[in-house]
C-alpha cells in the first residue's frame, strides 16, 4: 500500500510562510527582453496539524492553491513572491478578511492548479466546479471571479486561447449536472457563448483540446462516484470500467447534436499537448494512461479502498504512461493510436502560439517524485524512469532531448517562452522551478529551447524551497 503521507513529504512538502524577496540573484544572464511573470499554482495545506488537512492526507489534489511568481524585466529578476489562494475557509484560519464575491453552488475552493491571464485578469483556477480566483500582479488575492455574472459555473484548471480571436475558451464540469458545458470567455472579459453537452455518469474533464475545426472533448471512465462520496472522499471521481471512453468532436460554432463520439480504449488521460485539423482528419497528441486494468482486461484496483484517505494513483491507474497521439477520422469513423514517446512523463506543453495549429516540438516533464508516488506505487517502473528531467519531443524528426537535473533536483511543469514576438516555433525558452539541492531552494531555471541540453542561460535563484505542483503561465507585459 503507497504511503498515505508521501504528498506531504520530500519535494512535495508544503512550505509555512509566505515571502516577498527583491532583487534575486542570478546566475548567468537574463535574456533582456524576458519582461512579465512566471507564475505556478499548487496546494500547499496551511499546516500539517489543520484538522481538515488530515482528511485530505495521501491526496495531492485537495491542498488549497499557493501560487508562485517571479517577476521579471530588463534582464534583472526583480521579485519572487508565493501567495495562499484566499477562499473564505482559508481567509479565516489565516485570520483575515475574506475579500469575498460569487461562489457557485457552494463549492468556495482555494483554486489550486493552474494560473493564466485574460482579458487582464490573472486567474487561479481549479476543476470540478469551483469559480476561478483573480489575483493582482503582486499576487494579491481579489476573491473569486464569474466575469461579471456571466459565467454559470466553474470551469477546470486548462483553457485554450484561440490567437485569432482572444477569445478563451474552457469546459466545466460538475457532479449535479447531466451535461458538460463548453464555455468560450470573450477578449472582453464577459462569457460570450455556452454549449451543455450531454454525457453520462458525471466524467471528470481535466484537460480539452481546440483545433479551428472542433473542440476535442475526452469522455473518459473516471467519473463522479457516489459511493466514493458517501464514504467522505471529497474529489469523487473514480475508474469507471462500466462508462465507456470516448473522444468527441464538437464542431466549432456548432451546436451539442453536432457532437460526433469516437470510441477508444479504456484510458485516463489528464493532458493534451495540442491538437490540429489535418485534411479533415484531426490530430491530438496527449499524455495517456493505459487504464486501470491488466493485460486480461480485469479491473485490477479498488478505487474506493481508501474512504478518508483517496489514493490519486487509483485514478490514474496501473499504467503505463506514454505521450501518444491519436488521429481521428470522421470520413472513417475511428482514432486511430499511435505511439509518440514511451518515456513516463507529464506536463506536457507546446509553444502556446501553436495553439490549435500544427506544432512541430513539445516539451514535458519527467519527475521522479510524482512518477513514483502517482504513478508507480507498486514499483512498475525502475528508477531511472523516474530522473528529473525535461524533455523536448521534435515530433517531426522523431526524436526526443533530455536536460536531466539529477536525483534530487526536482523540476516542476516547464514553460516555453518566446524569443520575441514574430520567433519561429521552439525560437525561446524554456522555464520550470527547479529544487536545488545544493541550497535547499529553488531556483527559476531557463533553457534555450534550441540548446537544450546546454547549461542553463540563467538560474534565478528563490530564497525558498518550491514544493512541487501543477501548472503555471509565462503572462508576458502587454
Ligand atoms: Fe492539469
């Protein structure tokens, strides 16, 4: 049985204090025109003796949001602060005002997994029904945001920005509603369109994809499970082998009957790299679980074996994990698999101006401190599976490069960052929180994305450790 404990430890454990740092010292030299915020969201309990922290004990998912950002502009670093998400229960044991504003269906929530800007908001945001959180560009909590009124309900942590018309475009989901909703958030700020697509048994929707054709919706088995919430589990969601998994194609513009489901292999897949419309086929590359099951089929775990303590390796599964790309073809009437990289890995992100377009490169993270807790609790992996590394994929020559960091040099998702405005794909840089164990911080670590097994161009060094977390947004200065 994995350790309940493991994600309040090591490189996951939460840190206590909350700092404001300026003027960072770095190592090497900053590119001059990297001028905005890198930003990363991840749960961070308030401490380990919270009453409350210890139901949600052995689940990374259920820690309220603490974001990380550092500033910076003409090649100098200028600050690094970290900041508790402010939901009202948190307000409240740290003391504070809660700043308040709309919550949706009663689910107030410490958003805790990615950070992205639109419309001039900086946004925390979270899955499974809570609103997103606004912060001010020194990380102050504003409270939460439904866009003046607009927005029904929450909607998950990954949205996808169609370039072409800065409009953002998201899926919510929640348990009590027989429908997932595809949501598009105008440049304005407002919610511009809803669309309720029918699926059964409650799936958990984690990520999406957005092609100029179709929006990608993954219907997968890992749904709302009301005897997981009978027994207390407060993420519900559990491997479903009785729900179908599907991949479905809503036309843009179109309406939920112009839905058409494709079906795939029993699979959980919590991230797409990117998508693109190919001669009417389309094309999505993602991070893919084999599924809960052996090679036989059987159901090989028991998702609700731990009532207080939910075990998230039970909802990825057994494994194994590979970057895989799927081609769906309309004319035919089916996907069609195929394998991209077989290296355990996650956090897959592309260049975001591709977004929707065909990418050549993409980049991930293999982290052996997840990989070992998430998803190989039984050992399936061998260790050096599980080095911490970045990867980048050249997916059009085939080939993949590693920038290893070593054992205990843990590095979180990774960024990629343009060299300038008008640069060609993979023309940049690539940045993550690396853990450094040599200083028992963290530091900023930027690659150039073209020399990416080079030494770093720069290392900003934090004054704190960064426990390991979920997504995050370079938010370059307008
Ligand atoms: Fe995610």
């Amino acid at each position: 049985m994995p350790d309940p404990n493991r994600f309040l430890r090591g490189p996951f454990a939460p840190v206590e204090e909350e700092i404001t740092a300026f003027g960072l010292p770095v190592t090497g030299s900053l590119p001059a025109g990297l001028n905005g915020r890198y930003l990363r969201n991840g749960p961070n309990p308030l401490g380990l003796d919270d009453p409350g922290y210890r139901f949600w004990e052995g689940y990374w998912f259920l820690g309220p949001g603490m974001v990380h950002g550092v500033r910076l502009r003409d090649g100098k670093a200028e600050w690094y602060r970290n900041r508790w998400v402010r939901s009202q229960a948190l307000a409240e044991a740290m003391d504070e005002k809660w700043p308040g504003g709309p919550v949706h269906a009663g689910m107030d929530f410490a958003a805790n997994t990615h950070i992205i800007a639109h419309a001039g908001r900086y946004l925390a945001t979270v899955e499974a029904g809570p609103l997103p959180y606004e912060l001010s560009g020194e990380l102050d909590i504003l409270g939460p945001c439904d866009f003046a009124g607009t927005l029904p309900g929450g909607f998950a942590a990954h949205t996808k920005l169609d370039h072409a018309t800065g409009e953002l475009h998201a899926i919510a989901y929640y348990w009590a509603w027989d429908h997932v909703q595809h949501v598009i958030i105008g440049a304005g700020g407002t919610v511009s369109r809803t669309t309720d697509i029918p699926v059964a048994d409650g799936p958990m929707m984690h990520d999406f994809a957005l092609t100029p054709g179709y929006v990608v919706l993954l219907d997968l088995p890992v749904t709302f499970s009301l005897d997981a919430a009978s027994a207390g589990v407060k993420l519900p969601y559990t491997w479903n082998p009785a729900h179908q998994a599907r991949v479905g194609l809503l036309p843009r513009g179109g309406t939920a009957a112009g839905v058409r489901w494709f079906e795939v292999d029993p699979c959980w897949v919590f991230h797409t790299l990117n998508a693109y419309d190919d001669d009417g086929r389309v094309v999505v590359d993602l991070v893919r679980y084999a599924g809960a099951y052996d090679d036989d089929g059987r159901v090989v775990v028991d998702l609700v074996r731990y009532a207080g303590a939910y075990d998230v390796s039970k909802l990825t599964g057994h494994g194994p994990l590979s970057l895989d790309r799927w081609i769906i073809d309309p004319a035919a009437g089916k996907v069609t698999q195929q394998r991209l990289d077989d290296r355990p890995q996650e956090f897959p992100r592309t260049d975001e101006r591709v977004t929707g377009l065909a990418h050549r490169y993409g980049y991930s993270a293999v982290i052996g401190a997840v990989g070992h807790a998430n998803v190989s609790p039984d050992g399936d992996f061998a260790d050096e599976a599980f080095s911490d590394a970045l990867l980048k994929h050249d997916l059009t020559a085939g080939t993949v490069q590693a920038h290893e960091f070593g054992q205990d040099a843990t590095a979180g998702e990774a960024v990629f960052v343009p060299a300038a405005p008008g640069a060609a794909e993979d023309d940049g840089y690539v940045m993550s929180y690396v853990h450094n164990p040599d200083r028992g911080a963290a530091d900023l670590v930027i690659l150039a994305a073209q020399d990416f097994t080079a030494e770093p161009v720069a290392r900003v060094h934090l004054p704190a450790r960064i426990p390991l977390g979920f997504h995050g947004s370079w938010i370059a200065d307008p």
